[in-house]
C-alpha cells in the first residue's frame, strides 16, 4: 500500500502488519487527483502519474518517485500511459505520443470523436474509447489504426490480447488484433 498526503511524507506500508517499509519524498509542488484515472502500471513496474496540469512523474520502490516528462501544454486528468520508452498524454485537443529516448512529441489531432474516457495498453499501441462510442488505436508512431464504434465508457485489459469494454449497462469482450492496421467499421 502506497501511502500520500500533502502533509505527509510518502510511505510503502505492508498491508497486513502496517509496518512502513520504505520512505520517500516527493518534490514540491505535486498535485496528485484522487480517483479513477489518476495513474496507471508500466510494462516495467513503475507507477506513472499526473502531478499538476502539465508534469508526468513515475513512482517504484527501488529508484522511488522520478518527474518523467514536462508538457508544454495542459493535459487532461487521464492515466499516462507508459510502455518502454513511449508515453501517450492526453490533451483537450487530442493525444501526444511522446518517444522519451529521443524527446520527440508526436501530436494526434483532430480527433472527431469527442474526449476521451478510457484508454489501455494493447498489441501495438493504446487503445482509446471516446464520449461518441469510438474506439481508436494509436500506435507508437502516432498512427491511427483500428476503428470502430461501440459504447465504452471503461476498457479493462484481459489475458490474451483481449480487451474488455464496459459501457450503457454492456459488457463487449473485443479480441484486439496484433497488428491494428485495418479499420473495423
């Protein structure tokens, strides 16, 4: 259990003894919404979050809470997500597919379909389920892949590349493709 507060200095605590396990700070100001939507798992571990409007930080017990990347614009209160060395942000106008190797930030936009209320890791990219029903793919690149409409309102990853969407009282399981390429209509 992760422990933070404005006051409070930042705890791992276990659970089941409530014995503190390690401590760390984290740097001022940092701005840490409550709620669905605030942070998200990597590929490696690490728990990668919004800090404010426009900072992505990054939190794991052995190199502890770390800012990732400072946006020049605001962002939208959504989970980053972090896979590698790509990070997907998104803003009012759309989604930045940023390549953190190379500080390279490739903005997709416009996206017509309104905003975004889910968004999860699958084979090749992130998949996006927007207010009009729309489920959209973007890969690494920026690249818009796989589209289709269908009332997601929350995407919950499965085992084997299966995709779960929950939306006006449905539950769709999708079987992402491996290579999104083709739009789904």
């Amino acid at each position: 259990m992760l422990i933070a507060g404005t006051a409070l200095p930042k705890l791992l605590v276990m659970a089941s003894s409530g014995a503190v396990l390690r401590k760390w700070s984290l740097p001022a100001p940092v701005v840490f919404p409550d709620g669905e939507g605030s942070y998200g798992v990597s590929n490696d571990g690490r728990v990668t979050f919004l800090s404010g409007r426009r900072t992505v930080m990054t939190f794991h017990p052995v190199s502890g809470v770390q800012v990732l990347w400072h946006h020049e614009r605001d962002l939208r209160p959504r989970t980053p997500i972090l896979h590698g060395e790509t990070l997907w942000l998104v803003e009012d106008a759309g989604v930045a597919v940023i390549d953190l190797s190379q500080g390279v930030v490739t903005e997709v936009r416009p996206l017509p379909h309104g905003a975004v209320c889910a968004a999860a890791l699958v084979s090749g990219g992130v998949l996006f389920a927007f207010t009009d029903g729309s489920l959209v793919t973007i890969d690494r690149a920026g690249n818009v892949g796989a589209r289709m409409r269908l009332s997601a309102g929350r995407l919950v990853p499965g085992d084997n590349g299966l995709m779960h969407t929950i939306g006006e009282g449905q539950l769709v399981t999708l079987d992402i493709p491996t290579t999104a390429t083709v739009p789904l209509f």
